[in-house]
C-alpha cells in the first residue's frame, strides 16, 4: 500500500508498459488530429515529441509526414520499443519535467496523453518549458480535457488532473501562445493547438 501511494506516472507506466504497448499499438486515439496538425508545419519542421511511449501511432504519423523527429520517454520498456520500430530518431528515457528537450530549438512539440498524468505545478511549468523550447511562431499540440476535473489513469490506475479550458488558456497566455482552436476526436478526447507568438 505504502509503494502504490508514493508510485508516480512514471513509474506507474513502467510496470504497466507491456499491457499499454498491447492496447496502444492498436489504437487510432489522437492519430488522425496529429495528421491533421502536421498539415499546418513547414516541410521537414522539426518537432519534440513529449512521452512518446512505443511510438505507435503518433510517431508514425509524424515520420510519415516528413517531419524530423525527437522524442522523450520515462519508461525504459516504452522507449526501448520505441528505438527498436525507430531507430533513427533521436529518444531519450527521462521524465519530461527533467529533460533539456536535447537542448535545442523546435518548429513544433506534441504531447499526447501526458499534460494531464503530470501535477498542478508540472503542467504549469511545462507550458512555459516548451514555449522555451520552441522556435517563433512554433506550434504546440496537447491532448487535455476541457473540463476542469480528476479521474483515475485507465493504465495504472492514478489520479489524472485536467486544469480545464480556462485555466489552460491562461496558462498558454503566460507563456507566449496564443490558443489556435480546441477540437475532440471520435473518442470525446481534448486537444488544444497553440503558437507561441
């Protein structure tokens, strides 16, 4: 009990990591809004990829685009599919609050399926981490709730937070984006694209 209290999402998708592989392989969930998306980068942008788990399906519809690709993983189940199915992409397996995103500048980041597993403070320093991160007029795509609430991981069973709408806006405001549009996929899933201005 004491061990499950003090497990994080990091931890949490490291001991799940196979039977999320199993499920996330298959799933379309945040593929066809990433498609879309990839429609509005430069030819050949650059783009960081924010947990990017076995990579399937967002990596792949990122390299299918053309896009040059980096990606950040804190499970090292997760991110050692991930370099077998892309071994040309550059991943490192580190906690994205930690990482240095490889110290470089980006056209574009994305992050599916992460902002909201982080803490209150976590999301809110992420913002203005990726604004860091990005080059002017860069663009960042996340998938977050647009209700303010908590629910349990359906991978490992932890409480997720979504900010909601507002405070998301106001965040993004804060951190030199402006909020492009909000759309939902087939499965009732946020997403909110942004650049940075």
């Amino acid at each position: 009990m004491w061990r499950y209290q003090l497990m994080d999402s990091v931890e949490g998708y490291e001991i799940h990591a196979k039977a999320f592989l199993q499920g996330r392989d298959v799933s379309k969930i945040g593929s066809r809004i990433v498609e879309q998306w990839t429609r509005t980068l430069p030819q050949g942008a650059t783009v960081i990829e924010l947990a990017c788990g076995g990579g399937f399906p967002i990596t792949r519809v990122l390299q299918e685009a053309g896009l040059r690709v980096w990606a950040v993983d804190s499970s090292p189940t997760l991110l050692g599919e991930f370099r077998k199915r892309f071994p040309m992409i550059p991943a490192r397996c580190e906690r994205v609050q930690d990482s240095d995103f490889f110290a470089q500048k980006y056209h574009a980041a994305v992050a599916i399926g992460l902002l909201f597993l982080l803490s209150d403070a976590d999301q809110e320093s992420m913002m203005m981490r990726v604004a860091q991160a990005l080059l002017p007029n860069g663009r960042f795509l996340f998938m977050a709730p647009i209700q303010a609430g908590t629910w349990k991981d359906l991978n490992t069973g932890l409480e997720c937070t979504s900010l909601g709408y507002e405070r998301y806006t106001q965040l993004m405001g804060s951190a030199g984006f402006r909020l492009l549009s909000t759309c939902m996929d087939k499965g009732d899933n946020n997403y909110y694209e942004a650049e940075l201005i």
